[in-house]
C-alpha cells in the first residue's frame, strides 16, 4: 500500500500529458492552422454543353459565363436549400412534367417553377402566389379563380395549366423559348420594349434588371443541378426524397359551410384536408354557382 499514492501520480501526470497533446492538436486550439485545412470551397467547373429548352447557353460571351458562374455557386453552396429542392422536385416534379407534356411546354420550365417559389406555396411581397407565382390578373385572364374563398393559383394543376398558356403565348411572340422564360418574369410588355430600345433580339445581348437578368441562368444552373446532384456534393439515399401522398378526388358542386366538418365526414382531419387542398382559403366553399370543384383526399 505504501506504493499507491506514487501509483496515482504517475497516473495522473499521463493524463496531463494526453490531455495537453490533444489540446495541441484540435484544431480549435491551434491558430496557426488554416480554415482551407478543415473545409474546402472550390471553384466549379462550367459545363461547355449548358441548354435550356434545347437551346444553347453562350458561354463564349463573358458576361453569360459569369452570371451561370454565379448561380452555380449560389446554388450548390447553399446547400441546405438545394438538398430541399432535390426533396421538393421528387415530390412535385412527376406532377407538374405530364401537365407540360400535355401542353407542349418543353420540360425545363419545371426548373421554372423551382426558383420561383421553391416548389412551395408562397406570397411574394408584390402579390403573386402558388407555385408559379401569380399575380391575381394574370391567373384570372388564363383561367383561375381568384378570391377570398377559393384561390386556384395554390391548385399545382390548375396554376401549372395557367402557366402553360401564357408561356406558349410568350414562345409564339417573340420566338424562342429562353424569352419566354424572360418575359415570365419581367412581362412580355417589359421584354419587348427593351427589344424594342435596345435593338437585339436575343435574352443574353439584352441589359435587363438584375432578377430577369440573372433569371434564365439560375434555371440553368438549378437544372444542372439536380440532373447531377452527386457532382456538387449532394448526398443523399432515395429514402430521404419527399413523397406525394396517395390520393382521390371527391366531387362537389354545393356550398360546404364548414370545411372541418367536412373533413370529419371524410374520416380525416382540417389540416389534412387543406394541406391536400390549399386553394380551399377559408373555413368554407361558398359556391354560390353551383360550380364542380375536385376536392383531394387521402386515398
């Protein structure tokens, strides 16, 4: 026993020891290391083959280069933000590619829909809303109900049909795909005026506001992407991807005074019944005309 208190302190000195090498070596405690030896934001490589809508991106033009530039690296380190898109995309893509198809809109314009709400249903501070962001003119000259009681600009069909009609009517003024998707954003009346002043015809020899002019570039470089997520570093198994719900419609062509007794009625609850149907906007369906509405609930 007489060895013991000598025991301990040799114990006790290894671990001052251990303890002192460590709080050399963290990084933490060490000043003299560099951050680009803990993590590492690298310059990207620009695609030479860069389309929208078949249509080639000039990279040639350095103006053009820098703005995909731009939103390459805006989008691939926002990282928390693109893993979302990627999330965002499995869940609404397969809705939204078969309504373009239908139209024949070029599938890209999905990407359109992703950088103008995120693939979700939001309210722009000029008041535009839903997934494509429609302002209450315009969703109600291609067709959409827009009202305190029901507004069909948070219907992804509806308001993907909508934005359908007025991309086509684009394409048909000025010709080409990259100024439509140009004019959704500043207006088919904003793009032919600077047409009009400026005397060219194409988006990428165009001065435009910074939005429209970093608008076609984002697409681009948010298509890129999510066609080749594992190439900017985005990891991720199938599992994590967001799913839509199955579901079936029910048909209505009365008024329903109380939505929550409704959802009731259909073994559900409120809130399943709006987040499956958003453009539902208040606690009822007035319907005053006798309209058919297509109600979605858990199949």
């Amino acid at each position: 026993m007489k060895n013991a208190p000598r025991i301990l302190t040799v114990a006790g000195l290894v671990l001052i020891f251990v303890f002192f090498i460590n709080s050399i070596n963290h990084p933490d405690n060490n000043p003299s290391k560099n951050t680009s030896d803990l993590y590492e934001i690298k310059a990207l490589k620009i695609p030479d083959n860069l389309k929208f809508c078949g249509e080639k991106v000039p990279l040639n033009k350095n103006d053009v280069r820098e703005r995909i530039d731009r939103e390459l690296l805006v989008n691939t380190y926002w990282q928390s933000n693109g893993l979302l898109f990627l999330k965002r995309a499995n869940k609404y893509f397969p809705v939204i590619e078969p309504i373009l198809k239908k139209n024949n809109i070029p599938d890209d314009f999905k990407y359109l829909a992703l950088i103008e709400s995120g693939l979700q249903n939001i309210t722009s501070p000029a008041g535009a809303k839903g997934f494509w962001q429609l302002m209450p003119k315009t969703a109600k000259e291609y067709g959409l109900e827009v009202n305190s009681n029901v507004d069909e600009r948070y219907n992804l069909e509806k308001s993907t049909e909508a934005a359908c009609k007025y991309l086509q009517e684009s394409y048909d003024k000025f010709g080409n795909w990259t100024l439509a998707a140009a004019a959704y954003n500043a207006g088919m009346g904003g793009i032919n005026k600077q047409i009009e002043r400026q005397k060219v015809s194409d988006y990428y020899d165009l001065l435009l506001g910074d939005e429209t002019s970093r608008y076609v570039p984002r697409i681009v470089a948010v298509k890129e992407i999510l066609n080749h997520p594992s190439k900017y570093g985005f990891v991720f198994e199938k599992e994590d991807l967001y799913r839509m719900m199955p579901t079936r419609q029910v048909k209505v062509d009365t008024a329903i005074t109380n939505l929550a007794d409704f959802a009731k009625e259909q073994n559900i609850n409120y809130k399943e019944l709006k987040i499956l149907n958003p453009w539902l906007r208040e606690n009822k369906l007035n319907n005053k005309t006798r309209r058919l509405y297509y109600i979605k609930l858990p199949r």
